[in-house]
C-alpha cells in the first residue's frame, strides 16, 4: 500500500525486478583479461640459441671434470708416493690399504 489512501498500487510479475548480475570485481576482471592474453598468444622460442647455450654448458661442464680428475690425480700420486719409513706400524697397515684401494680403481 502507498501513504495516499486514494492511489492505489498494482504490481504484476513483470514490473518485479529480475535478478541483475553483479559486476565483475577488479581482480576477477584483470584474471580474466590476463587468461585471454595468454590462451590467444604462444612463445615464440629459439631453439637453436637454447641447443648452442646447453652445448656450450656441457663443454664448459666436460673441461671441469677434466680438471678435478687431473688433480685427483695429482693427489692419489702424492698418496701413493709417500714416505713410509717414518711411519707407525698402524699408520703403515692403513697407508697399504689405502693404496691397495686406489691402486685397484685405476687398474680397472
């Protein structure tokens, strides 16, 4: 009913509202925008930089195991050449089992 008594109301089903959607929120909107751009647009990729970088790194890689190998080598050698006549008898037993066991992976 309305506050005049003499105008009267009539309210049917199509002047009722109809649910209006909300607007998309800030964030929800920029994602969806961000979604768009990114299913519309692929990489572009350069395959042949990318093989010459990892061969690059695999010579870079192959010349430090080099390195490491040529001075653990240096250093099995100093081992192997120690002087043992100043040694204990238990010093002198492990040293033999030490070089026993580097002689041994370099003969295979």
């Amino acid at each position: 009913m309305s506050s005049n008594p003499k105008t009267s109301i009539k309210v049917s089903k199509n002047d009722t509202p109809s649910r209006i959607p909300c607007p998309i929120r800030q964030k929800a909107a920029k994602r969806k925008i961000k979604g768009k751009r990114d299913a519309t647009s692929s990489p572009i990729v350069d395959f042949l930089g990318m093989e010459a970088t990892i061969k690059g790194k695999n010579v870079v890689n192959k010349r430090i195991t080099k390195a490491k190998e040529a001075e653990n080598v240096v250093v099995l050698y100093k081992i192997l050449m120690k002087d043992t006549s100043i040694m204990f008898e238990e010093e002198r037993k492990k040293y033999e089992i030490t070089c026993s066991y580097i002689l041994y992976n370099f003969s295979n």
